[in-house]
C-alpha cells in the first residue's frame, strides 16, 4: 500500500508536472512522436493497402508484409537510425513508423479485399464509377477492419515509443529510465501508469470511432429504436425506409 | 546511460572499423550465443507454460477469459519498463530478464495453441474417439498435430519478438542483453562499429530463426504442403 501511497504523491507534487522534466513536457513530446509517426504511417498504408487491396493480384503481398514488419526489431532499427540520423527524433520516428505501417497495411488490404464481389458487382450494375464504388461501397464495409488495424498500431507504438528514451528524445521513456538510473521506482512506475492510460484512451478514442463512424447496416446491433417502435405499430414500409 | 542530449551524428568515423571485429570476435560470439540462450529459454519456458494453461483452458472453458486477461496486460506493459520493474525484486541478473522476455511469450503462445486446438475439427476428434483413442492419447496423437501449422506461427510470432527484446536487457548491465552489449556500447561511446554490428545480427537472428521454424513446420507438417498443392 505505502507503494500506492507513494505513487499518490509522486502525481501529486506540482514539480513533476511542470518544466522540461515534468509531466505535461514529456506527455506532448510523446504524442508528438505517436502522432507523426502515425500520420506518416496512415498515408503510406492506407493508400497502398486500398490500391493493391483493389487490383486483382494475388493476395500473398499483405501476409508476407505482415511477417517482415514483425521480424523487425524496433531497438535495433532506432540503433541503425543512430548511425545516420544522430541521436533524437529522427531515428525513433522511422522505427515507429516501421511498426506502425504493417498492421494498418495488413488489415486495409484484407478489409478491401474481402468486400464481396456480388456486393461491388451490383453497385456496378447500378452505374457507379470506380470513384464511387470506392466511397459509398468498398471504403464504408472496410472500414471496421481498417479502423482495427490502425487501433493496434496505435497501441503498439504508444507502448513502443518508450524506448526513444534511450537515443536522447524524451517522452514518457523519460521518466522510466530516468527513475532507472536513480532507482526512483516510484518514478518508473508513474511513468508506465502514463503509459499505459494513454494506451487505454487510445483504445477507447477507436472503440468511440468504430461506433460513430461505422454503417449501421455493417452491425450486429440490429434494428434502431425507432424501427422497431415502427415495426411494432405496424407501419412495415416506413421501417423498411 | 544518460546520453548528452547536444551530440549529434558520428560523422568523423568510419561505419565500420573492420580491425575492431577482428579484435573483439571473442567478445561478438559470446554476445550473440547469449541472445540465442536467453530466446531459446524465454521461448522455451514460455511455449511450457503456455501448453499447460492451454491444456486448463480447453478443458475448463471458464478459465479462457481470465487467463487471456492476464497475460494481455502482461504484453501491453512497454518491454523498457518490465526489464525495469523487476529490478527490485530480482536486482540486474539474467533472470529479470528472463522472466519478462517469457512474459512477453505467454500471450502469443496461449493464444495460438488454443486457436489451434479449437480449429482441429469435430468430426476429427469424434472418430479419434470411436477407434478407441483416450483422451491423452488423443490430445497427443489428433489433437496437437493437427494443430501444428497454427502453433508454430505462434511459435514463430514468439521467437522474432523475443529476439527483438533481448537488446533492450543490456539496460541491465554491461553484460546482458545479448547482442544488445554492443547495441549500447555503441551508443554509450558513439562508437558505430558495435552499434551497426549488434543491431544488424539481431535483424539477421530474427529472419534466420523465423526461416529454421517455417522449415521445421514444413518437416513436420507435410500433409499441409500436399494439400497445397493438391488445392
């Protein structure tokens, strides 16, 4: 419990959470590496992963991505990233990046291209140009799938981001490594506890998404309220629509 | 540990001294047989007590949701902290190392040997039944063959992260973490030979394992490469 208590007090000290050292610093140096590397990672595999997801080539390039991005180990990429980039930002933005893109690419390409082909012929059959199909059709039932892959590439990088701590950037690593050094393991935990509530808002932040952004039609969630109040009172043509 | 925030780029060296390697080959070797002994034990004892709650699982359905729980939080904690948190307890030995490169295995390994179990199909097992076969007897000779292919992905998924991991225990102390030893000698010193040399071996160990395991499901799966190619 006196470690809980201890914790309590840690978040409780104004000083850590003002200056360089403090809280709010290292929150906005963090996100500001989860948000490029995110924002870099979406225009590179979302554009990709529809357009291959789209041609009619065989469906192994999204498995074999998938199996290279995990085979790369983040610490090692910020290592190499070192070499030629010095110390700071840029080396862990391309191993965030690197982590982020296989995920988000895997499930675009999966999600387009599992849209059923009687579903795209018929939207077809009713004259949509290719612009459209790819706006009121393919995107719309992909999109679960996709918002999915870009939740877990968003909950790998916020946990992984961590380690640009150790190549002179700062973020919430920070106070993981430098508790660390001065064993404060007070210090190292509030800096997992941050981490991790940024995980969960993210999770949350996407479950949220999911929900609004989602088709009704694409849901389990069945017929609305007002449908069935409808269905109920018997007017069978308005529910329908 | 703490690096001075101003230097930049090691531009005044070389990318490799290449007499460095030939001086230090003693020291390389027994970096990188210490990456393969600490993956091969973390997944090791890993892929055992996965099994076990595996076993739990499938026969005590209950139990899936929990144990599923645990082990998620157990791989959503940064792996920078994990090595770190155990400090207290087990001080900066291999074993702290240890026990969170196999808690970084669990859920992998608990997840894909259940899938695999679950994916065996039923008229399978019931026929495995009306031969005769007891329910170890089955487990071993139906149950867990069959679902080989799905296991050793997990297997695979499990080795390359682990691989991945070990680097960040040189956190620990000069002496641990692998390849690691070099990945932070590198940057403690600004010293690129190591840096390049450690974080390239960790890359070609993670491919190399990864290619031995897909070999090893070819040697001991080969009706998944027939039905391929019957398909």
């Amino acid at each position: 419990m006196s470690f809980l208590h201890d914790l309590f007090v840690w978040f409780n000290d104004p000083l850590n959470w003002q200056g360089e050292n403090g809280i709010v610093h290292r929150l906005i140096e963090h996100l500001v590496l989860v948000g490029s590397a995110m924002a870099i990672s979406l225009v590179i595999a979302v554009p990709l992963g529809v357009l291959l997801g789209r041609s009619r080539r065989k469906g192994s390039i999204a498995v074999n991505v998938a199996n290279i991005g995990r085979a790369i180990p983040s610490f090692a990429v910020i290592a190499l990233g070192v070499i030629w980039l010095g110390i700071g930002f840029r080396p862990a933005l391309i191993a965030m990046v690197l982590l982020a893109v296989p995920p988000i690419f895997t499930l675009t390409f999966t999600a387009i291209r599992e849209v059923d082909s009687a579903t795209i012929d018929s939207a077809r059959g009713m004259g949509m140009t290719e612009a459209t199909l790819l706006r009121r059709v393919q995107l719309p039932i992909a999109r679960p799938l996709m918002l999915n892959g870009i939740r877990l590439s968003s909950a790998a990088v916020i946990a992984t981001a961590t380690l640009a701590a150790l190549v002179g950037w700062g973020g919430l690593g920070r106070f993981i490594i430098d508790g660390f050094s001065t064993r404060d393991f007070v210090e190292v935990f509030a800096g997992v506890v941050l981490v991790a509530a940024l995980v969960l808002i993210s999770e949350a932040t996407f479950a949220l998404l999911a929900r609004l952004t989602v088709s009704p039609g694409l849901t389990d969630r069945g017929p609305s309220r007002r449908e069935r109040r409808l269905r109920r009172s018997g007017v069978e043509g308005a529910a329908a629509a | 540990m703490v690096l001075p925030g101003s230097i930049l780029a090691q531009v005044d060296q070389p990318l490799i001294r290449w007499p460095w390697i030939g001086d230090h080959l003693a020291l390389i070797g027994a970096a990188l047989l210490q990456h393969l002994m600490l993956t091969f034990i973390a997944v090791g004892i890993g892929f055992a007590l996965s099994m076990v709650m595996a076993v739990i699982a499938i026969r005590f359905h209950v139990s899936y949701a929990p144990i599923n729980a645990v082990t998620g939080v157990m791989y959503a904690i940064p792996s920078l902290a994990l090595f770190i948190l155990l400090t207290p307890i087990t001080g900066l030995t291999t074993l702290t190392a240890e026990i969170a490169l196999i808690s970084y295995t669990l859920q992998i390994l608990f997840r894909s040997i259940v899938a695999g179990i679950d994916g065996v199909p039923a008229p399978v097992v019931e026929s495995a039944r009306g031969m005769g076969f007891t329910p170890s007897k089955r487990f071993l000779r139906i149950e867990l063959p069959l679902a080989l292919p799905v296991i050793i992905s997990g297997l695979r998924i499990a080795t390359v992260t682990t691989v991945g991991l070990v680097p960040i225990a040189g956190l620990l102390g000069r002496d641990q973490g692998g390849l690691g030893q070099l990945i932070f000698d590198g940057l403690n010193r600004f010293f690129n030979t190591p840096l390049l040399l450690g974080a390239v071996l960790t890359v070609a160990l993670a491919v190399t394992l990864d290619l031995t395991l897909v070999g090893l499901q070819r040697v001991l799966t080969p009706w998944t490469r027939r039905g391929a190619a019957a398909a």
